[in-house]
C-alpha cells in the first residue's frame, strides 16, 4: 500500500472496531524497521504498530496475537509502552495492529545511558514466571538451548552463499562448535520472561524521568537473561541503529553487566553463562546477517502469512542501511572484533 491507502485503511479499520483514537489524525513515520510500520494517532498518545511480516513465521492471526502477548506479559515491568488495543487482520489490514502507548523521548545515547538501559531488561527478567501452562503463546522450549541451536543452524544455511572469507567462516564454526559443546552441559540457568531483540535502537529514554523504555517486542519467549544482555552490548547490536550507534569498549560491557548483576536477586545463577550465551546470541545474529543477504532480494511473497525479508517491504535508504550494516557484521573486521571481544571477556572471568 502507499502511505496515503495506509493511512486510511487503518482510520476505516479504527473506525470500523470502536477502537481509541479512531478519530485521531493519522501521521506515518519514518520507516525505521524491518518488521512494522508505525503510524501516529495524534493527540492521542497511541502509536499502530502495523506488521509487514512476522519474524516469528506465523499467520499474520497468530503474529499479532503473539505480539500482543509480548506487550501484555512485559506490561508489569514498567518499562515496556502499555497495549491499548488489537486490530485484527481483515481485509482492510491483512496483518492487524497493535495499539500501543507513545513514548515520548529521545533515542539511547551510548555509553552513557548503557546504567539506565541495564534497568528495563533487568525488570522483564524480574517479573514472576507463569505456570507452563500459562505461558502460551510466547515460546517455552523444553530446552532453550537445543531451540536456539536449532535456529541458529537453519540460518546457517545461508553461510554458504554469504560471501565469507576462509578465516571469517572458521572463525563462525569455531564459536558454533563451542556452543554446541555448552548445548551438552546437563546443568542449566534459571529461566525468565526475555525480549530476544533488546539492541539498544528498540530503547527511548523517556522524557521527564529519563527512565528507559523497551519499546520493539515481538519475539519475546522464556529463555535465558544473558540473551538479551548479550543483545544490548554486542557490536552487532549497538552499531545496528544510527540514532543510537555506538562502538562501546571492554570496560563499558563490563559495567553494564554489573548494572544488570546489581538488579537481580540470583546473580550467582549466571556465572559461567554470560560469555557462552554472548556468543549464542552473536552467533543468532551473524547467521541471521547471512540469511538476510541471501533473501533481501528476493521479490517479496504473496499473502500475508508468515516470514518475508524482501527488501521490497521497506523503504530503499532503509535497505541500504541494513545492507550496510550486514556488510559490515559479516566482514573479517567485524566478526574479528567480535570474536576476540569474547575472548577478553572469557579471560577476565565474565
């Protein structure tokens, strides 16, 4: 759709549902991810978050049920936007949205705000864990290990055709060998509520109190803390956004693992898991980097089910970017950089 046959297809679908905001201005803004166009409800202080795929390859039902469930679990936290509502997919918005609470504020600025932005996971990773019975829909692997393995290697499928050097693909094989031996240790971390996608461009700093707001979830699912300190820190995550780029040193980590430490009641639990699930999580993010190459692309898919990275989705400059940044992760330079980060953090007893 154009902007202008956006705009309206979700004032008619507001309209249509009784939904807040449904006479409110509509105002796109810019395209600044692959997953959602966002639209503002003036004066209303409701965002739409209108999905163009789901990252989850689901149904675009169960996409945007899931996607509820991530705001709705993470609500308690107090560092997560509100959920004021749920479009369902119809024919005027074949994916659905969510209403969600406008956070007004400014974009993380590294590493100055890396204190403030230790604070938002540190509550979602506090927050009460449900029954497994009560933990539908979001992810609840038996093993989050074996399942992020598993992911892992089906990305990697795309290794092959992603233009890496010698040294850079051994360098990959080497770090998936060494997450496959920890797969095998019998003991494991607590389990806790996690965003899977807590790069520091998903945080705005709250206007007023400074407080930091998560304000991207849709991949939530029960898994293991570290992924998503991990997720905040790494080269791969904070040089991924251009509001809040930055290229943070060793000490800089350091502290910001100590932030989240600080804030948790069973820190003794992670040690020995911090390096390792660094090194899942770069490993989730290199081979994901490959598989968005081989598949940007590609024309984009008919239908509205499901997991599409066409760049077609997105806006040209949007594409460039992440092209660029995909360049960059998958580069000699930058898996280097990476990898000999883990192995200073593994020698200073992280």
């Amino acid at each position: 759709m154009s902007t202008e046959d956006l705009a309206e297809a979700l004032r008619r679908a507001l309209r249509d549902a009784g939904a807040p905001g449904a006479d409110a201005p509509v105002e796109m803004l810019p395209d600044a991810g692959l997953a959602h166009s966002h639209l503002r409800l003036s004066g209303s202080g409701l965002l739409a978050r209108l999905p163009k795929q789901s990252q989850m390859d689901l149904s675009a039902k169960d996409n945007i049920a899931y996607e509820a469930a991530c705001f709705e679990r993470a609500a308690a936290s107090g560092h997560t936007p509100h959920l004021h509502g749920v479009l369902s997919p119809s024919a005027l918005l074949p994916r659905g949205a969510l209403l969600v609470e406008e956070i007004v504020g400014r974009p993380a600025r590294l590493p100055g705000d890396l204190p403030s932005v230790a604070t938002a996971p540190a509550a979602i990773h506090a927050l009460p864990v449900p029954s497994p019975a009560e933990r539908a829909p979001l992810l609840d692997p038996s093993d989050p290990l074996t399942l992020l393995r598993e992911e892992i290697g089906r990305q990697a499928e795309h290794l092959d055709g992603a233009g890496l050097s010698t040294g850079t693909r051994k360098a990959v094989e080497r770090t998936r060998a060494a997450f496959a031996e920890c797969c095998e240790r019998t003991d494991r971390p607590p389990r806790r509520l996690i965003t899977f996608d807590a790069h520091p461009g998903n945080f705005v700093i709250r206007a007023g109190d400074g407080v930091a707001i998560l304000v991207d979830l849709e991949k939530a699912r029960y898994s293991y803390p570290p992924l998503d300190l991990a997720h905040a820190t790494l080269y791969t995550s904070t040089t991924w956004d251009l509001a809040s780029s930055a290229v943070l040193e060793i000490d800089d980590v350091l502290a910001f693992y100590r932030d989240w430490l600080a804030n948790t009641a069973d820190d003794a639990a992670w040690r020995g898991w911090l390096v390792p699930l660094r090194a899942a999580m770069w490993l989730w993010s290199v081979t994901w980097c490959a598989k968005w190459r081989a598949q940007s692309g590609l024309a984009s898919r008919a239908g509205v089910d499901g997991e599409d990275w066409s760049g077609e989705r997105s806006d040209p400059e949007l594409i460039a970017h992440v092209r660029d940044r995909v360049d960059d992760f998958l580069s000699p330079s930058g898996v280097e950089r990476v990898t000999d980060e883990l192995d200073r953090l593994t020698d200073l007893g992280l």
